[in-house]
C-alpha cells in the first residue's frame, strides 16, 4: 500500500482566490480521483474561523451536481482543517508545522509538503521566510505556489525573485500563470509537434503574422485600486498572453521535461527587443453609450485623472530565423463587447494564385469560450461556380469531445504541483527576459503619461484599432 503523505497548506485561506479557485480545484481532483490517498489540507489565515465555519464556507463556494458528489464533498472536508496565525510571527507557523507532523507521523512513506499562496503580495516575502524557517519539511519535499503580481517592473521582480531565492531553491518553486493550465494553450505543443503537415509551415515563409487576443465583457469591477497600480499590460499581456507567445514560437523541445521545455521559451522570449511606444495602441474605457455600464474613471478605487490603461494592442518580432518579420500581435482589453481568447495564426498568401475568392488560410485555437480549433480553409464554392470560397474544418470540442468536462486551469496545475511537474509553471529567468520586454515602455507611459485612446464600455476597443491590426499586416478574412 501506499505509505507516502501530503500535506497542502493553503495560505490566505479565507480570501477570495482560495475560496473561488483553490478549493473548488482541490476538490474537481479529489472527485476524480487524482488527489493522493494520504492528504490534508490544511486553511491557514489571520482570522479565528472555528473549523465548522470554514468547512461550510469552503462548500458554499463547491457546486455539486448530484448526491454521489454531494457525498464526496463531505468526504473532502473531512480533508481540511484549518490554522490560524499570523504571517509576520513564527507561531503560526510552528502550529501548522506541529499539524504537518501530526499527519505525517501517521505514514512511513516519503513525506510532501504543498505551501499554496493566495496572498497578497504585501506579506508574500514575510510569509515566504516565515514558512521556511518553520515550517519546512527537513526529511520529505517542499513546493512553495506563487502566483502573480511578480513585481512591477524589472527591478521590483528582482527584488522579489531576490527574497524568495535567499530561502528556497528555485526547484522549489512553482510561479502560476494560470493560462498554462487552460486546456487549449496545453494543446499548442501537441498541434505543432505532433501533426506533420503543422510543423512543416510553422515559420516565416508560410506563416503572416500571428494574433494572440483576449477579450473581457467586464470591467474593473471593485478591482479598481489594484488594476489601476497594474494596468492592462501588467495584468494580462506580460504574463497570460506573452507566455502563449513563446509556446506558439519556441522551437520543439528535446523532451518533455520541464528544464527542457522552459529552456525553449526562455529562447524566444530573449530574441524579443523591448516595446516602445510605437508599438502599442493604449486604450481605456469609458461609460457605455446607454450609460447602463460606468467608464473606468468611475470605478471608485480609480484616481480621476488616470491614464492606466484598459486595453493594449502590441506589436512584437522574435530575431531568430524562424520568425524574422513575422508580426505577432497581442491584444487585450477589459469592457469590450464579448468574452474570448484565441490565437490566430494567418498564413502567407497564395503564390501564383489563379481563383478568384482566394483569402489567407487561417489556423484558430479558441481558448474561451467554447474551445475549438479550426482552420479556414479555401474550399471550391459548392454548385455551379468555379470560385473559392472561404470554409472551416472545424474541431469544437462541445461537439467532438462532447463527453469530456474540460478541466479548470487551476485542477490542472495544482496536479502538476502534486506531481512535481513544472513544465507548465514559470521559471525565474523566464520572468526575467519577459519583463525586460515591457519594462522601458511601461516606465515611459509611467512617466509621460501617455494619453490611452477613449473607447465605449462594450465596443470591440479603440476606433483606430482595425486600421493598426491591417496596419501591422493582417489580412480581415471573411467571418473575422
Ligand atoms: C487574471 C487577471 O490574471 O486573469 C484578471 O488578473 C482577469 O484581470 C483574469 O480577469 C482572466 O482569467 P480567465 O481565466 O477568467 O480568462
């Protein structure tokens, strides 16, 4: 029998991301089985929650859907206990040492700690230390879970990076981008480099130029303090949308593994020269036209004169010889009129073309909503016409894999960290090279205060972003 323990410890286990997101992630993997046999979970927060309160604040936020579940969900909880300390004092964290060791006296196998982080980054460096000096595993392993903010700039992740090395090996170390645990962006790799035909147009002569987009119908929402020290590049592009970036670029890893694969990433990420101000389009919203939806000037946490922006369209060229030329161009927004991601790679045009309706081939991977792949494709028109036509050959998963739940990115992750497998999580000189990117731009709209273009709560972004996108070289395709 298994003999091997596992403790996770969910710091910040009365905020909000461990109530949305950790928990109802722990449990998706407990229901289905992929949570080791021999596991606690132990809450650990400033306020004292008698363990009751917490287990029914932790399944008020669990949907089940049946009564097999809702008894599963009653076996999870019996799962999960609950700590409370301080993150500045070591008792604390001497108390969730001495639960650790409770469980862990129990099994002879290998012993292994998960110390989750859903805090703020205000006690990231006091909790990170304090973990480690008392509440460290010395005979089994430790994984430490890091989400972002990672810093602001360059300087300020250093620094973070910094405190976090002074007490624990980067191997220990898992750094969320939760877009790595969508199932659409784990499904790049295998598009590229397990289909043939893929591979052998994946570069500068086949391919035009390449979209990557995500889009939110939703505003700030009472985030307004925190996003408008963030902005839009922060929030979204440097981390989420760069990181498919470099997977849809990197060159095909020698293996799986994680060094082999971050290894790749790093690669592209260094090829790319910093953002200017050229580069990007900027923009922020205001109230909608029905004025039913508020412009982000007047989300309270927002100073009335802020110049953050809300929406970034950039244009990046990776110097290596597969991609010289190639625009890849970002783009995001919060308030916009629909709720998506997607990659769009457009394909060059037809050499010697002799039909008429010719248009650019184009391969889409959705990665919200509705996951797909499609790629458009020139197709005779059906019937007496000897035109081309622009049809899909169209892989939706609701359709094709109707059968299968898609993960949530966070299941996913937390598994990679139950099984120690950080290919999907990002490395320190990853987070270097990409903030290197962003850093001068970021410090000049900072400091010139750069105006972002206005656009409406609920349009598609700024008016001018159609002609910069056909500006930087795609082709509109019909059905865009
Ligand atoms: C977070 C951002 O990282 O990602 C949020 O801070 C954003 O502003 C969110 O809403 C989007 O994630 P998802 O998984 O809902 O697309």
């Amino acid at each position: 029998p298994n003999k091997d323990s596992t403790v996770v410890i969910v710091l910040g286990a009365s905020g909000d991301l461990a109530f949305k997101k950790t928990y109802p992630a722990l449990f998706g993997l407990f229901k289905n089985g992929f949570v080791p046999p021999h596991v606690q979970i132990i809450g650990y927060a400033r306020s004292h929650i008698e363990l009751d309160d917490f287990r029914k604040r932790v399944s008020s936020r669990i949907k089940t859907n049946n009564d097999e579940e809702k008894k599963l969900l009653d076996e999870f909880l019996k799962k999960c206990t609950y700590v409370s300390g301080q993150y500045d004092k070591p008792e604390g964290f001497q108390k969730l040492n001495a639960a650790a060791e409770e469980v862990e006296k129990k099994y002879q196998g290998q012993k292994h700690r998960v110390f989750y982080m859903a805090l703020p980054p205000s006690v990231f460096i006091p909790a990170s230390e304090g973990l480690r000096q008392n509440a460290y595993s010395k005979n089994g392993s430790n994984r430490l879970v890091v989400e972002k903010p990672f810093g602001k700039d360059l300087e300020s992740s250093k620094e973070l990076a910094a405190a976090l090395a002074a007490h624990w090996q980067e191997d220990e170390i898992y750094r969320i981008d939760h877009y790595l645990g969508k199932e659409m962006v784990k499904n790049l790799m295998i598009l590229r480099f397990a289909n043939v035909f893929l591979g052998a147009a994946w570069d500068r002569f086949h391919i035009h130029n390449v979209q990557i987009t995500f889009k939110e119908p939703i505003g700030t929402e009472g985030r307004g303090g925190y996003f408008d020290e963030f902005g839009i590049i922060r929030d979204i592009m440097q981390n989420h949308l760069l990181q498919i970036l470099t997977i849809v670029a990197m060159e095909k890893p020698v293996t799986l593994d994680a060094e082999d694969v971050r290894n790749e990433k790093v690669k592209v990420l260094r090829a790319i020269a910093p953002l200017t101000v050229d580069d990007v389009l900027l923009g922020q919203y205001t109230g909608s036209k029905d004025g039913k939806e508020p412009g982000y000037l007047d989300d309270p946490g927002v100073p009335k004169d802020s110049v953050t922006p809300t929406f970034a369209a950039a244009v990046f060229y990776i110097n290596n010889e597969r991609w010289d030329g190639v625009p890849f161009i970002l783009k995001c927004g919060k308030a916009l009129n629909e709720h998506k991601t997607e990659v769009r790679i457009q394909f060059q045009d037809v050499a010697g073309n002799i039909y008429p309706g010719v248009e650019r081939n184009e391969l889409v991977i959705r990665v919200q909503p509705k996951e797909a792949v499609y790629l458009k494709l020139n197709n005779k028109q059906p019937g007496l016409s000897s035109n081309a036509v622009m049809s899909e050959l169209d892989l939706s998963y609701s359709k094709r894999y109707s059968d299968v739940k898609i993960p949530d990115a966070y299941e996913s992750l937390i598994l990679d960290v139950l099984k120690g497998d950080k290919a999907n999580f990002v490395r320190d000189d990853e987070l270097d090279a990409a903030w290197k990117i962003f850093t001068p731009l970021l410090h000049k709209i900072e400091r010139e205060k750069v105006k972002p273009e206005p656009y409406e709560f609920g349009a598609r972004g700024p008016a001018s972003l159609n002609s910069w996108v056909e500006g930087h070289g795609y082709a509109r395709t019909k059905g865009y």
